[in-house]
C-alpha cells in the first residue's frame, strides 16, 4: 500500500470514529460511507429513497413461456449477464419476485395460471412483456387457442418488442422499468378484460348452460370472448 | 414362403424395394382401395378392420414403427391416416386410411397394436373431432377439457366464446388425497416450475419418494401451429413457423422438414450447392440444440452443476454468433426456401470461415472439459447410470426416435437411412449406445455434437473451394405454388430430436388444406411414464431432462 493510501486511511479512520465510535471493525467501511462523511444521517423523502431501492435491486421470478425465453436465459447466463444491472438473480417463487418477465405465447389453457402466479407476488410488482406474442399474440394472433397479449390477463409496465427480442434489448426493456420505478413513475393500469371469477358469477348463456354439469358454482374460470379480442 | 423371403420380410422384393401387391395380398379383402401418396402407397379399410391391418402389417411385414396419425375431414367424410414406417429402413413406408361416416365418426383405436396411437388418437379426437371406440382414455389432449367445438373440423366457428377453469387436479389413483387413510401424494409439477423445460404440467402420484404414477398433461403452449400453416402460401408465409415448433436454435432443422416436403410435393430440385449451404447450418442448430439440451440436463440432476449450464450457454452464444451473420437472426433464421436458401454466405468469406473453424479447434478441448466436469463425475454418474431405463421394444412401442432412440441402441437416423441434403456424400456415423438409460441419452449426444462438428468441417472445405459461377442458391421456383389438388406426402427429416415429419394435403389453392405436423418431443414425451414409474421422484426430473423435450414442438 502507497503511503498515500495509508494517508486517506488514516484521514478516513478519523472521520469513522467521529461517526460510529472507536475500535470499529475496517469492513463496515464503505465507499458510499466515506462520501456522506462525518455526517450520521441522509436527509431524502422515503418515498424517493424506497423508489431508489427498489429500482436498484429487483428479484425477477424465473418464468418461460415459449421461444423468448430462451433469449431470456441468454439475457441471464454469462456474455449478457443481467445481473451487472441489478436484476439478474431468478427467484422460483413468485411470492419472493418483483418482476415477472413474460417471455412467449400465452394460450387459453394457461392464460389461468399465469394470472395465478402473478397473483402470488407480493406488492409491488412489475411486469416486463417480452416479444411480439405477449404484445399482441404475434405470428399466432389468428389462432384459435391464442391469447391476444399478454395485457388481456395482467397489466404490463414495458413491452419489448421483437421476435424474439435480443438480449440487449431485453436487459434495455428491464434498465428502463428499474430507472422508471427508481423514479417513481408507473404505468396507468390497463383494463384486463380477461379475469378469473367464479363460474356461478358467469352471466347465463348458451355455453355456461352447456357447461353447468362440468364446473361446479365456485371453480374458478376464465372466460374467453375471442370475438371482442383486438 | 421361402426361407430368403422370410428373412426379408412379406412385401420385399428382392431389391429390398417395397412390392404393395403383395401387401395387398396380405391383407387380403380387407383392403377396400388403394391410393396414392407420393411417399407411398395406401391401403383405404373399413374402419372396425383398424386393429386387424396394422398387427398384421406390424406382425407379418415388419412395420414396427408408427410414425404418425394424421385425422382430416373432408366435405364428405372423416378420415385416419396411419403412416407407418420400418425402424431397419424408413424408407419402406405405408399409409393405412380409414375413412369414417360423416354423422358419425367412428373408428377403432390402434391403441392395442402400438402404443403410441394413445396420444396420436387423442390429439385427433381433440381437434378433429373422430372418436376411437376402445381407446383407453379417449379425452381432449392439448385443449382444455371444457374446451367446445373442435377447431380443425370444417364447422368450427373461432369466435365462440370459451371458458377455461382453474381447479384443483385429482389424484388419479385415490379419490382423495387429504385422506388419512390413503397411501399416496398427489403432486403437481408444472406447468410453471423450472425442471419441466417449459410450460409442461406432470401429475404425479407419488409413495413416498416413489413415483406410482405420472401423467404429462400437455397443451399450455398449443398455439395453433398447424392452423397458420394451413393458413399461409407454400411459397413465402409458411417458413417462418417451423422455426418456432423446437425453438432451442434447432430451426433449420426444422425449416428443412418443410422445405423437403414442400419441394416433394411441387417436385422441385434444390441445387447441389445450397444443399451444402444447408447442411452446414442445420448442423450448427442441431449443436447448439445438443448443447443446451446438455446444459439444462446437468442442471436438472444436479443444481451445483450450474456452471456447466453457463458454460453451455458461452459456447452456444459462439453458435449463434455464427448462424447469425449467416442467417440475420439469432433464433428465428427464415434461411431456407422452396428450392434453396435465401442468400450466400456473408462476405468476406473467408472471415467467416475463419470463425467457423476457430469454433471447431476449440470444440474438442470444451468437450474434454464438460466430460471431465459432468460423465467423469461420480455424483453425476450416480444420478444417471441405470435410472430412467427405457428398453429398445419399449422404444419402439410409442415411436421414439432421435438421440432417445439410439441410446436404447435403435440404429435409426434419416440423415443415414433416408438421405437427403448432403450428408450422403459426407464421412460421419451414426451415434448409437446399448445403455438404454439416462447416462447414455447424454453421451448419445455428446457424441454427435463431435460428428455434426466432423460434417459442419468437411462442408467448409467444400463451400471453399466451390467455383465461383457455380454458386446456385436458389432453383427457379414459381412464384405462386399450386400444386394438384389431392396430392398427398408425407416426409420426414432427422431434427435434434428424432424424426420430424410434416404431413400435407393439396387442393389446388395456393395453401394447404391440411398440414399435420409429426413432433418428435411428442412421441418421446409419451414413453416418459415408462421411464419414471417405480423410479423416486428426483429420477423422474432426470428422466425428462434426458429425453429433451421442448414445448413448443410438443404442443404444437
Ligand atoms: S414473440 Fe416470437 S420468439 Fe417470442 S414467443 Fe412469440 S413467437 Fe416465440
């Protein structure tokens, strides 16, 4: 270590003391310490100081759909590496995730779980659509089975376009909600014309009719109008 | 029958090519009509003479493997097609047709004679609407069972509304889990859970740790792929999709599936020059495939193998760097065309030779080192070795194919025993392994990471040293396809998985009137039970890790 080194040390130890105490151990030290100097305390609203927090470090739920995902995973693993942003740990439980990435095609089949899961995550939370098929259903808009976009079930904050997007432009899509969210801003909340409710809580018509001896009264359903989907 | 016919079998001239008269003879009066497919020939029956046709065509001719069901319905009538295949020489195939009553569209389920006519006739009855008298368990497969309608049956009006529900799955085997006196747990896994490589959803019975029994249930990621291929025009708008069937960068492998059945079906010759183009990059799709097939497996038996998994995914990003320049994706190629590819090889040339190359030198140190990290490693070998055993009749049973069937030491690969493209003219083998379980479903594909690696090479030198005016991308191919209305083909190639197929029926527009796609993550998926029950629950994650599967192809 250069003498100067041992200068700023030594500078530091003085101004530590003054602040925690004598005899504190070195690695409670930290940079950001040494910029707010002798000073105990940071005056900021908590709002903007939990905004920051939260911004800076999010759990994204370890979640693939389709095709996208495996652009995802190369979002994660090493050359892209989405962690050097604070964002790039997968938590498998949604009940310890603050950002779910929707990364493929949702289908009327798990449209329901989907809902489910993002149901678990505990407030706040946050949503990234990644591709064209969570925008708008993508190549498979037309299909039978296909749900048009994700926003039809959950609210997304940031859509990433493409088919599917590159990783860059996935970690862009997660850095701009993580600067977004660090602001404070949000996006308004769409209306979701896709919910689960309880089957006895269906308007009667011909297909509930059909249906009755199938789902009891209070199973859970989703409820699909395909002629009025975008 | 003379002894040298026995041992070729009933219906083999002595060129070994197939002799139909005497299938026909075979069958005798069961056989109504013939017709033509430009694959083969088939046999029109009466549907209750199902059982009857294919155990005698199994039993007596030698046609041991099902390939695929496909169910389509005509103005007029339903109809069944069971193409079946010979494991020894795929080439020797036959069509069986069953047409059904319009009112009532009944047939007899093949079911007891192959196995894997279960979920074939299943996905049928789903989204044709024929049903299968004596089937084991005739319910929808890939759509929600509450599902109305059935959306490739002519009627089939898409904006009805639909509703799904969220509830609770039974235990097969007991009727209440909860109950004390029961023995077994129900266990759900999926379809949002990290081990099934997807949206796929297990239903799983367990005793203790022992599995007692296990249902995949499918369908969470069916997005109507053979609806938009049906959709589309042969030319131009059908290729993007199939690049979307095995999404894990196996994409020209799957383009190559319809462009050899599209260039089949309006007879187009593809240039000698292009075919090298196209073996060289499905050989590189098939490598990142393996590899990510390898990386996910090590993390699947072993979570502290996660570097392997990251080491997986470094060497991949070097594969797809290079499809890219090639192709302008890094997932979604759209490189092949009726006739040839979309463009050359990206100028310098030279450069990207180079890269190639660069990435086959380092090839053999990586792979020393991922033995040396996983097959060389004693935990690995402890989860892998003897679990997840699948034998070869069993195999063959529910029509396994790819890397899951040669390590149960089925010689059968198409790029060998049906050749198309290049490989042909090529020097590599065949990677086969007696092992049967899940230790050699990896090594399987190990190895043939090494010999696609040996076939992308001797490619390179012959693309460089190709002259320079005889660099054919493209055949003349007409800009609108009409092909002849009721021409029916049914080909298949060899992609990471097994043999991927693609069925179509023309009817003289410029789009399909039926497009059937034969998954094999499909089929391979269907022999899990087998693999899994009786084994603890962890074998049965290695299990489905082993047989690499991908949602996208299964569902479809
Ligand atoms: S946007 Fe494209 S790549 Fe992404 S899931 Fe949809 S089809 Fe696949």
């Amino acid at each position: 270590m250069s003498s100067d080194n041992q200068h700023v040390t030594t500078a530091q130890t003085k101004t530590r003391e003054a602040r925690m105490g004598e005899g504190v151990d070195d690695r409670f030290n930290s940079r950001l310490r040494e910029v707010l100097g002798s000073m105990p305390f940071i005056l900021t609203k908590f709002d903007k100081f939990m905004n920051w927090v939260r911004g800076s470090s999010m759990f994204v739920l370890q979640f693939g759909i389709a095709c996208c995902s495996i652009e995802m995973i190369h979002t994660y693993a090493v050359k892209h590496d989405l962690d050097r942003f604070g964002s790039g740990i997968p938590r498998a439980s949604p009940r310890q995730a603050d950002l779910i990435i929707v990364p493929g095609t949702i289908v009327s089949k798990f449209a329901p779980r989907m809902k489910r899961v993002y149901d678990q995550m505990p407030e706040p939370k946050f949503v990234v659509g990644m591709g064209n098929c969570t925008a708008a259903g993508g190549p498979f808009q037309e299909g039978y089975n296909v749900v048009k976009g994700a926003e039809e079930v959950i609210p997304v904050d940031i859509h990433v376009p493409g088919c599917p997007p590159r990783p860059e432009a996935l970690i862009y899509g997660v850095v701009k909600l993580q600067e977004r969210v660090a602001n404070g801003e949000s996006s308004p909340v769409v209306v979701k014309p896709y919910e689960l409710e309880e089957f006895s809580d269906l308007p009667r018509d011909e297909v509930v009719e059909k249906l009755a001896d199938q789902i009891d009264e209070d199973d859970l359903v989703m409820r699909y109008n395909w002629r009025n989907s975008p | 029958m003379s002894l040298e016919e026995s041992q070729r079998g009933v219906g083999v001239t002595e060129d070994g090519d197939l002799d139909y008269d005497e299938l026909e003879d075979l069958l005798g009066e069961k056989v109504l009509a013939r017709e033509e497919h430009l694959n083969a020939e088939g046999f029109v029956i009466r549907p209750d003479d199902v059982q009857d046709v294919l155990s005698t065509l199994k039993e007596r001719a030698g046609f041991d493997h099902l390939s695929l069901l496909t169910a389509q319905e005509y103005l007029d009538r339903y109809e069944s097609i069971y193409h079946m295949k010979k494991y020894d020489d795929p080439t020797q195939e036959v069509s069986v047709v069953v047409p059904t009553d319009k009112e009532n569209p009944v047939s007899e389920s093949a079911e007891p004679v192959f196995r894997t006519a279960d979920w074939h006739e299943r996905e049928a009855y789903d989204l044709v609407g024929i049903e299968y008298e004596d089937h084991p368990d005739l319910r929808r497969i890939l759509l929600p069972e509450t599902w109305q309608g059935h959306p490739l049956s002519l009627d089939y009006d898409q904006d009805k509304p639909q509703i799904v529900p969220l509830r609770e799955h039974a235990n097969p085997l007991q009727p209440d889990h909860k109950d004390a006196e029961s023995d077994t747990m129900f266990l759900n896994v999926g379809p949002h859970h990290p081990a099934t490589h997807g949206v796929l959803h297990l239903e799983t019975v367990l005793d203790g740790e022992q599995v007692v029994d296990v249902d995949p249930d499918i369908g969470y990621l069916h997005r109507c792929e053979e609806q938009m291929c049906q959709n589309g025009t042969y030319r131009h708008q059908i290729m993007p999709y199939p690049d979307r069937w095995d999404y894990v960068s196996a994409g020209l492998l799957n383009e190559w599936s319809y462009a050899r059945t599209a260039e089949s079906l309006a007879d187009i010759d593809v240039p000698e020059y292009a075919q090298v183009l196209r073996t060289l990059g499905a050989e590189l799709c098939r490598i990142a495939s393996h590899l990510l097939a390898l990386g996910t497996f090590a993390l699947d038996v072993y979570g502290d193998f996660n570097v392997i998994w990251q080491y997986a995914f470094r060497d991949r990003e070097v594969v797809l760097n290079i499809l890219e320049d090639l192709t302008g994706q890094r997932m979604m190629f759209n490189y092949f065309r009726l006739g040839g590819v979309v463009w050359d090889i990206p100028e310098p040339r030279e450069e990207w030779f180079e890269k190639i190359r660069d990435f086959l030198d380092e090839l053999p140190g990586k792979l020393a080192e991922y033995h040396d990290l996983v097959t060389g490693n004693e935990i690995y070998q402890i989860r892998c070795v003897d679990t997840g055993v699948l034998e070869p009749e069993v195999a063959k049973e529910y029509g396994v194919t790819g890397p899951a069937a040669r390590a149960s030491g089925i010689d059968y690969d198409l790029r060998r025993d049906d050749p198309y493209g290049y490989y042909d003219e090529l020097d590599w083998d065949v990677v086969t392994d007696d092992g049967c379980d899940n230790f050699a479903r990896v090594m399987v594909r190990f190895k043939e990471v090494e010999e696609s690696a040996k076939i992308i090479s001797q490619c390179v030198d012959l693309l460089e040293d190709w002259p320079e005016d005889e660099r054919t991308i493209q055949a003349n191919v007409p800009r609108t396809l009409k092909p002849e209305p009721d021409t029916e083909v049914y080909e298949a190639v060899e992609a990471a998985k097994g043999e991927l197929g693609i069925y179509i029926r023309s009817d003289g527009t410029d789009k399909p009137a039926r497009f059937k796609i034969r998954s094999p993550c499909f089929s391979n998926l269907q022999s899990l039970p087998e693999m899994a029950e009786g084994e603890l629950l962890a074998d049965l994650i290695a299990a489905l890790g082993s047989i690499d599967i991908v949602l996208g192809e299964v569902d479809r």
